[in-house]
C-alpha cells in the first residue's frame, strides 16, 4: 500500500486549505477553520507514520518526527495534525485570511 502514501500536498489558496495524500486527503473552506497553530509532531506520538487517528476527534497526516501545523475544525469538532515544511509560512497565510491562529505546542 506503499503508493496510496506516495503523494502528499498541502494547498491552501486563501479560500480553501487541502492537505493529505493523494485520494485521501482533507479540503477545508476557511469558514470551518476554527483555529491553527503550529506544532512540533512526534510520530511516536501517533503510533506511527501514515493516516494515523488518536480517538474519532484528532486526525494525523504523519509523514515524519518534525514541524507541522494543527488545525482545529467545525466538522464534527474533530482535529487535523499534519506535516508541513514550512509550518510558519502556512500560519502566516491563513492568519491573512482570517484564521485564528494559537501558541505552537507539541503534539
């Protein structure tokens, strides 16, 4: 099942954020952003590196131990977590964009 993981995007074009990987992935309007912050992911953390859950609430896109960005959401009050290069440029944009963005934790 390795190439259901092979591709992995973050998007977020100031109306939408999309994140996953390919055919399994996440698209968000900014109206069901509730707030983002960045985070310091640890992938032991999350039982691993993949699609990963913690309970039904908290979503993970884990590609590595490292930085990335948590986003919490109107849809069902869940919470994604997913990697991100550069998790401060993605903050900074969606603060632009009105998002409501809190202090960075480790997740």
């Amino acid at each position: 099942m390795s190439w259901v993981f092979s591709i992995y995007t973050i998007q977020f074009d100031d109306n939408y954020l999309s994140f996953g990987y390919k055919g399994w992935g996440v698209q968000l309007t900014n109206s069901e952003i509730i707030s983002a912050k960045v985070v310091e992911i640890r992938w032991i953390k999350w039982g691993g590196v993949g699609w990963r859950l913690k309970g039904l609430k908290n979503i993970g896109y884990i590609v590595k131990s490292g930085p990335g960005v948590e986003i919490l959401t109107t849809r069902k009050d869940r919470s994604y977590t997913f990697n991100c290069n550069d998790p401060q440029a993605l903050i900074n944009e969606l603060h632009e964009a009105g998002i409501n963005i809190e202090n960075d934790s480790a997740v």
